[in-house]
C-alpha cells in the first residue's frame, strides 16, 4: 500500500497504515523495520506521534467541557499562572484549540534552559505576536497551554485525563506519553545534542519540559490512532457504545468554525479538506511531524492512520507529502 520499489522513502525505515472501510473493516499494513539495520516491524511497536497528540488534547478538552469542567468560550486566566499573557489578554479554550490564540507557531526556550519547571514557566509566560481572535497561526506553544488548562480544571495530570477519559474506553492502550522504552519503540531521529533518539519525544520543547504535554509527545500504534477516527465516524460512542463525547463536540472536530487561508477549514483540533494532506479528496485530519497522519471522511466511513518514521535517521529528507496524498486519495477516492 505504501511502498515505492520495495523503500518508502530514501531513508525512512518504517510505515504502518490501519485503514477503516465504510463497511466497518479494519485493515492493516507492516512495513519495514523499527531502524536501519534493526529488527522488522511488529504490530505492538509505537511510533512517536508528534503534533497528532494535539488531536488527542483538543478532544479531552471536549470531554472536560462535557462534563462542566470547562467553558469553550470563557478566559482560560483562571487556570493559568496570575499575570500570564494569554491570561491577561483573555483567551478562551476555543482560540487555543483553534489556532487563534495570538501565541506564536513555537519557543524556542528549550534551547537556553535546562531546567523543567523553568522551562514550563517561560512557555506559559510567552507573549501573544498578535491580538487574540484575530489571526490563525498554527501554535504548539497555545496546545501547550491548552493542555495546563486541562491539569488545573481536572486536577489532575493530562496522562491521566487522557487515560481515563478517552484511551482508556477507547481500547487504544498503547497511546500514551513518552519517553516509553526503547525496545517497543521505531527510532526517529539522530540529533547532535541528545544521539539516536528511539522511545524518546522527538519534540525538543515537548521533551525539555519532561511532563506530558498538549502540543506533542504522545506514541501510539496506528491501530490505536485510527480508533480516535473511529469514535467520530460513530458520533462519539466507543467501541461498546458507551458515550464518550456528545454529538455536538464531534460537530466542531469535524466541521470547519472557519477557513483561515487557502485549500483547508480550521475545526477545533482538525484540519478540514486539507488538500496539502488529502489531496483531491474530502475529509478532515492532521499530520505530526516525525512522518504521522490521521485523516477521515466522517460522512462516508472512512479513515486512515498512516505513522511513518520520515525523521530517521535525519529530518534532512524527501518529502512525505506525495505519499500522504496517494495513501489518502486511495482510501477516499470514490467508489
């Protein structure tokens, strides 16, 4: 399915594809192997997801405002630090999630220190580059944000947000935050500072702040990530039909709140008609970084959860986006 001459690409080592059909089948395909030189590809083995954990934040975000915790539309300043910027200017959940937060793209603060909680705080201190609700930039720094908001309203850590409340009844128990341990893991990248990285958040700024965090750092199986667009194609009810979000959350997943530039609509955590990730089809996803993808056709059934190790051994590579686009057109195209 994702194969070019018997290699991904010139130098990722690894690809796995779990595909949902409108019937409901699910579908699976190994390639590879978890390094260069190392051994095949097992279904149990995880690859680091990069920005797809910002699919898994905003949906938790839904849940807590489900249950009350939350308003979509009220100031986060009460569960941020006093004088926060994003505080004080009054952004709401809704602009975090939605890219529209006035925080810039990233910090590069993991460069300059060292120290976790310092680290946290100058992330949360960062200064809004544009007025709130005015402009879309894709933010890792405002899902950072939205997953400290998510701790303060449950009080309780985000891996334990996210186990409880949507993993766990999922059945995707393989998603969970890093580091994990190197033997279940497909290696990423080989970086200057920190060597070969193989279990390890790929994610400067996710790493550095040595906590589970809303932008990046979670690993998965692609199984396991396809059961995320599984829960929407069936309008929020898990796997035994339990209800884990209300339809109404699946709506704003799915549907565009608005179309911040060219070939794609912004739903909260979702890209929608993305063509860059789909193509010439229809439907909403997201990609990470180290070569990860989650994209679906809600109305239709189908899905698709493409993890390829694109960074290994160096992030100096061809492009994944033509493959995307073939695996995605492919799983989409009509009938």
């Amino acid at each position: 399915m994702c194969s070019r001459g018997g290699q991904l690409m010139p130098l990722a080592s690894a690809a796995s594809v779990a595909v949902r059909t409108e019937s409901g089948q699910i579908r699976t395909v190994l390639h590879g192997r978890v390094e260069h030189g190392g051994r095949p590809l097992d279904p149990g083995d995880v690859f680091d997801l990069a920005s797809l954990s910002k699919l898994f934040t905003a949906t938790c975000a839904l849940i807590l405002v489900r249950e009350g915790a939350l308003g979509l539309d009220e100031p986060v300043a009460a569960h941020l630090p006093p004088g926060t910027p994003a505080g004080r200017a009054g952004v709401t959940l809704r602009e975090l999630l939605t890219h529209r937060s006035g925080l810039p793209a990233e910090s590069a603060l993991w460069r300059e220190m060292n120290d976790p909680g310092r680290l946290r705080a100058g992330v949360l201190a960062t200064p809004l580059r544009h007025p709130r609700g005015r402009r879309h930039e894709y933010s890792c720094v405002g899902y950072i944000l939205a997953g400290a908001v998510l701790e303060s309203a449950a009080g309780q850590p985000l891996d334990t947000i996210l186990r409880t409340r949507l993993t766990g009844p999922l059945g995707a128990h393989s998603v969970r935050f890093g580091p994990v341990p190197a033997r279940d893991a497909v290696a990423t990248e080989t970086q200057p500072t920190r060597g070969a990285l193989r279990g390890q958040i790929h994610d400067e700024l996710a790493a550095g702040l040595a906590t589970p965090v809303g932008n990046a750092g979670l690993f998965g199986t692609a199984r396991d990530v396809l059961r995320l667009a599984e829960l929407l194609i069936e309008d929020g009810r898990g796997p035994r039909g339990e209800r884990i979000l209300d339809p109404g959350s699946v709506r704003l997943l799915t549907e565009p709140g608005e179309w911040p530039g060219p070939g794609y609509g912004q739903a909260i955590g979702f890209r929608v008609n993305d063509a860059g990730l789909l193509g010439g089809a229809r439907g909403v996803g997201h990609t990470g970084f180290t070569g990860t993808s989650l994209a679906l056709d809600p109305h239709r059934g189908r899905a698709v959860a493409l993890l390829v190790n694109r960074v290994h051994p160096t992030r100096e590579t061809a492009g994944i986006i033509p493959l995307r686009r073939r695996v995605h057109e492919a799983v989409f195209r009509e009938d």
